[in-house]
C-alpha cells in the first residue's frame, strides 16, 4: 500500500498539479497525460538529454497546425488558387507569427529555459515551443479536438486571418522595393552557421552599400533572412517613413 501511495504522490506532485492547474486555465480544457506537456514546455537549454526536450514534439505539432490551418484555409477561401493559400498559410504558422500568439497566452509564463541566456528570451522559442504543445495535446486528446482547440482558440482569439491576408509580411521584397527606388545596393549574407542540439541555425546579415544594418536568426535560411529584413525596415524607418 505504501509503494502506491508513493507513486501516486510521485504522479501528483505539488508541482506537476500547479502545471496542470495553470494548463487547464490556459487551454480550456484538463490535460489527461501531464507528461506530454512538461515535455513540451522544456526546451533543449534545460536539459543535456536529447530525448528530454520539446524538440520532437514541435516537429510533430508543426505538422499538425500545418495541416489544420491548410484545411481551414481551403474552406474559408474556395476560390482562391493554391499560391494564395499557401503564402497565407506561411503567414500564419511563421515562426514570428506563433511567437506572439505564444506570448499574448502567457505560454512564455510556463516554459522552462536556461534564463541565463538573454538570447533566448528574445528568440522564437516560445513559438516553437507553441508548436510542441501542439504536439502534446494531439497526444493527449486526439486529432478532432486539437483541430477544435486550434480553431476555436488560437485563430479566432489571437490571430486576425483577415488582417493578415490584406497586408504584406515579405519584408525581403519590401526592403528591396525601397532600396531600388532610393538608389541604395542591399545584400543577404551569411554571416554565421551553427548546430543546436540537432539542428542548424542561420544568422543572416543585411548590408546596405556594404555597410550591416542588421542581422536575423532562425532555423531556415529564408526565414532568417525575413528576420533580418524586418529589423532592417525598423533601423530604416525614419528614411522609409
């Protein structure tokens, strides 16, 4: 009797019932295998085990908002062909994008990184670790109810389909708009490559004239380089504007 208490109080522990009471007051709903989550919530700074980070369950929730939102998308827009559909699509799974949905939740609240790197804090780790939570309630509950989660919390309370549909997020053609009327050369460089954990990040460095006026991380190339064109327009703003 002893030993099952024990498990259970292992199972239960004061800090695993703060992290389900905080899910469920985030979710809408109670998480059933609280395990899934404290993965998800963990990034690979944490913890030197490989199989102890949030890193595979992002891999699986990217591809399920993925597909969830390209359904959504097909429905809502009949008409529209698969270019329009898929530039949209970017624009709402963009890392950018999930980044400040995660932190208008308050998921920045519950994730567990080394703080000590100041780095992190301004990255996109909290989206991704969006993405890995994701992951964790398909998981935990299913396909249909991470589907009715995704639509009927993420994209109707944090993110405006419509706004993002009529604006513009390529900030690279942007920039290279504005450069072109003005008589300015930019350029995309690669400034650094580096392995974290089992993945390459990018650092891509914007020039004008020669000159580095910002600098852009992320896992891709193409993403890194939106990055560093958005920080680009913001240094420029008061000559764009």
């Amino acid at each position: 009797m002893r030993r099952i208490t024990s498990h259970i109080s292992n199972l239960f522990n004061p800090s695993q019932k703060e992290l389900t009471r905080n899910l469920e007051h985030l979710l809408g709903f109670r998480p059933i295998h609280i395990r899934y989550y404290e993965l998800a919530l963990r990034h690979r700074s944490k913890t030197e085990e490989d199989d102890c980070n949030n890193e595979r369950l992002e891999f699986l929730g990217d591809a399920i908002l993925g597909a969830i939102i390209a359904e959504y998308l097909f429905k809502k827009y009949p008409t529209q062909d698969e270019g329009f559909l898929t530039e949209l699509r970017s624009r709402i799974v963009r890392r950018e994008t999930l980044n400040n949905v995660a932190m208008r939740m308050g998921l920045n609240k519950l994730v567990q990184y080394n703080v000590q790197d100041k780095g992190l804090s301004r990255s996109h780790i909290f989206g991704n670790a969006l993405e890995a939570l994701i992951g964790a309630i398909y998981l935990d509950i299913g396909f249909k109810k991470t589907q009715h989660y995704i639509l009927k919390t993420l994209i109707k309370e944090y993110v405006d389909v419509d706004t993002l549909e009529a604006t513009d997020p390529n900030y690279k053609n942007k920039l290279l708009s504005w450069a072109q009327r003005h008589g300015h050369s930019i350029s995309f460089e690669t400034i650094e490559e580096k392995m974290e954990g089992q993945r390459r990040l990018f650092t891509i460095g914007v020039l004008m004239n020669n000159e580095l006026i910002a600098t852009g991380n992320s896992y891709s190339k193409k993403d890194a380089g939106q990055v560093a064109a958005q920080k680009a327009l913001e240094v420029l703003a008061h000559q764009i504007d």
